[in-house]
C-alpha cells in the first residue's frame, strides 16, 4: 500500500516521529527506457530500481547519489526529486523492514551507457537493462513514483502505477 506524502519535509518528519526506514529509489532515464535490474539470482527480489537506505545524518538526495554508485556504477549527478511516500509491503528477506518511507529521485542517463551489465556490490550480483518507460516490469510497487516521473518524461506511462496522487515539491 502506498500513501504519498505533500512534501518530503514531512515524509522525513514522519519518519523520524515514528522510527521507519528511510529509503531512496533512483529513477535512470536514457530516452525513453528506465533502468532496472534482477538480482542473480533472483532469490524473489524480482525487477527494480536503484535504491538503498538513507544514512543518518545523510540527506536523501546524497543518499541517491551514492546507492546509484554503490549498486550500479553509475556516477551520475544532479537527481531530480520525484515524490515521498509511506510503502506498507510484504517484502522478500532482503528488505529490512515492510514499512518504509520512500524518496524518488529522477536521473537523466547518458546515451553512450551499454545496454546490459552486470555490478558487484556488497556481495550481490546485479544485472542491469533497460526497460521500457511503457511497461518498465518493476516489483513491490517501486513503479510508484511514475505519474510524478512523467511530467519530466512524457513517455512515462501510468500502466505500472497504481498511484493517481501527485506529490509536490519537496
């Protein structure tokens, strides 16, 4: 279940007024594809996006920059905010919890990025394609922040979503 939040101001608040993860999920656009990944193997974490726990003491917007890295390789800069929202989830092991506060940020991706490839990190194995803005496939609701990704990337179809609220600024 998804509940977006106004701002991140207050998805950060509530985050710290309840004690919940705080997450971050990256959004990689190159034309009209998002990136994403599959776990090798899979073990149940299906296909998603970038993403990994804000540090303490760590802005969300660095926490995306540094997962981007950690867990693709990526060094990719300037991440647009998207949305905030409470995730209320049946995750698989590898989650740390099934209540999360999650922050999405866009990445503009650029053209001479391969088209498949594989990264170790902290002892996964993550490959890595592009998927269709369309139908990108994501898992556990990760397709959430697509309405808000579409006003930056027309071709970003609603179809994965099952939010219709938009969030505002953070």
């Amino acid at each position: 279940m998804i509940t977006f939040y106004d701002t991140q101001k207050q998805a950060r608040a509530a985050a710290k007024a309840d004690g919940l993860r705080e997450k971050v999920l990256c959004f990689v656009v190159r034309g009209g594809k998002l990136l994403v990944f599959d776990h090798i193997p899979d073990g149940g974490a299906g296909v998603q996006v970038v993403g990994g726990g804000v540090e303490q003491n760590e802005l969300p917007e660095a926490a995306a920059i540094r997962e981007l890295w950690e867990e693709s390789g990526l060094s990719l800069s300037e991440p647009r905010y998207l949305c905030s929202y409470l995730w209320h989830g049946e995750p698989p092991e590898a989650f740390k919890s099934p209540v999360q506060i999650a922050h999405a940020y866009a990445f503009s991706a650029p053209a001479d990025l391969p088209d498949i490839w594989q990264h170790h990190a902290d002892g996964h194995l993550f490959s890595f394609r592009w998927a269709d803005l369309q139908s990108p496939g994501l898992d556990w609701e990760m397709g959430a922040a697509l309405p808000v990704l579409r006003q930056f990337y027309p071709s970003v179809s609603l179809a994965d979503s099952p939010a219709t609220q938009l969030c505002k600024s953070p």
